[in-house]
C-alpha cells in the first residue's frame, strides 16, 4: 500500500503547503507567470518499509500511511532527514512536525474566516483551491481534465462551478484583509488574502473554445494576462491563467474597455521584489459580489416577511 492522494492532500493542508523544518514554501515557481512546481514530499516518521530508516516493523501498514505518521519536508530536507537517522529520531521528527503545526496555527489565528459571497466566479484556480480547502478542513477532490482549462470543457463547467460555489460556501477558510502593499515586508509571502477592489486589466486573450491555454503563460508580464493596481509606488500584480477562466462573461471581465474592472476574491501572496517595488500574488478565486438585492431573491419564501421587517 502507498500513501492515497487523499492522504497527501490532507498533509499538505494541515502544514500550510511548508517544509515543516525550514519553512519553505513548496509551491514554487521563479517568474511571475508560469506553472508552479510541487516541490515538498510526504515523509513518514516511522518508516514506510522494514528496511527504511526509523522503521517499525510493528506498525501496520495502514498506520504507518496515515497523516498522523507523515509530515511535509522539502524536497533537500526529506533526503537529509532520511539519510541522517542518528540526527532525526522518530522523536524528534514528531517535534519538528508538532512545532509546525503550532506555527501554522498561530499564522492563521490572526486572520478571519472568509465568507464566499461570490454571486458569479469568474476565476477558479483548482490545484490552489484544493490545498486551501484541505487547510480549512474540507476535501475535495475533482475527476476532472482541466489541463487545457476550464473554458475548455463546454458542457461539464456548469457542474464544476456549482460544485465549487458550495465549497467556497462551505469552507470558511482564514484570509487577512489585503494589506496596504505600500511598503510591503517579506514576512507578507504566503499572506491569503481577501480583495474586493478595482484593478487595472491587462493582456487578457480573448475566449476560444478550441484552444489548448496549458502552455499560454510565458512568465514575462509584458506579455502575460494579469490585474493590477497601485499602492503608493508600489504595483500589485496578479498573473491571471486563462485556464482557471471560467465562461465567455468572465473572460469579457478581463477585457473591460475601461481598462479596468471591479474584483472580488482571494489571493496569495507570492513573491515581494522591495527594490521594483513589485508584489506578486496568485488568484485562487474571483468574482463579482452578490448585490444585497440577489440575497433577497435567494431567500425562501418563509424567510421574507422576517427579511422585509429589519
Ligand atoms: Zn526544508
């Protein structure tokens, strides 16, 4: 037996996407634009096989794939730990992982928990929403092929977004305000934050139906779709994928004659680059807001005559 996929996710989430020894962050990509690599691996406490280091040849199988025997390291520290067993016991991998499960604790406690108030999602970044919900305590898994975005798959995207309306619904996850990024400070990476602002559009393509967008990005912003807007002398940016855009209506929303658009939704801080004085974080969802009206439409019924009193 290996560890599930289901497993992995769960101790990817609990640890906040981190190497639980030196705290790097394990979704990682260098250029503003492209794909981001998984650079993190589960690592067992207690051996996988017999002849592992730290093994217990005691331990079922199902015990030693289980979350509570596993804990997410980077990819230098898995081969250290594993290639040092004298330095890192069982006991004192179950510290380093406990201490980090504190740290996550403690980063999340001073953000609030979010509530979706998403009427129409235009932007659904998949791979990040499903570690965010495994933060929050929810699981989702999609048997899906996004590979060539979401636009892509025609009939299937109606069930997909209202499958992912509920969970956003349903999770709650802990997000901070979007700080003021005048003058922002490396302990701001890997900040979730919520926005709810105008930004300027960029690059945006138009929508086709037929494309492949799995190769669209070329990590130079000159070229690449994105939102932005200005803090001081200070630019947030966020590189939109086209293949977390959604419907026709969401891609003519990145295309705004304006030049610029009103965006509700979350986003990760990224990377900081102080001297260009440049943030970059990734969307994990946009949308537009539900206006107080639609709420009163949604309302059952019974609930009306409670609603038309206050
Ligand atoms: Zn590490």
């Amino acid at each position: 037996m290996a560890v599930t996929s289901k497993t992995k996710i769960q101790v990817w989430g609990e640890s906040a996407a981190r190497c639980a020894h030196c705290r790097e962050q394990l979704i990682y990509s260098e250029d503003a634009g492209l794909h981001e690599s998984l650079v993190g691996e589960v690592c067992h406490i207690f051996a996988q096989g017999e002849k592992g280091p730290r093994a217990n040849p005691n331990m079922p199988q199902h015990e030693l794939d289980s979350p509570k025997n596993l804990l997410l390291l980077c990819r230098k520290h898995h081969k250290y730990v594993d290639d040092h067993p004298e330095l890192f016991s069982v006991e004192r991998l179950a510290e380093i992982k406990l201490n980090h499960l504190i740290w996550v604790g403690r980063q999340l406690s001073v953000a609030k928990s979010w509530s979706c108030n998403l009427a129409t999602l235009h932007y659904l970044n998949i791979p990040r929403l499903t570690i965010l919900s495994a933060m929050s305590g929810e699981m989702v898994s999609y048997d899906i092929d996004t590979s060539k975005g979401l636009y892509c798959l025609g009939a299937k995207l109606l069930g997909v977004m209202n499958a992912y309306q509920r969970l956003l619904e349903n999770m709650h996850p802990k997000v901070s305000d979007m700080p003021d990024f005048k003058e922002p400070t490396d302990d701001q990476i890997g900040l979730i934050f919520k926005f709810n602002d105008r930004f300027r559009t960029k690059n945006a393509p138009w929508p086709d139906r037929t494309a492949d967008y799995s190769d669209f990005l070329t990590g130079n912003i000159d070229q690449d779709p994105h939102i932005y807007k200005t803090f001081g002398d200070c630019k947030l940016t966020m590189v939109i994928d086209p293949r977390w855009i959604t419907t026709t209506t969401a891609f003519s929303e990145f295309i705004p004659s304006a030049g610029h658009n009103k965006f509700s939704g979350l986003a990760m801080v990224k990377s900081i680059d102080q001297e260009a004085g440049v943030v970059t974080a990734t969307p994990l969802v946009i949308g537009i807001p539900k206006s107080p009206l639609q709420s009163i439409f949604e309302m059952e019924v019974s609930d009306l005559p409670r609603a038309m009193e206050s």
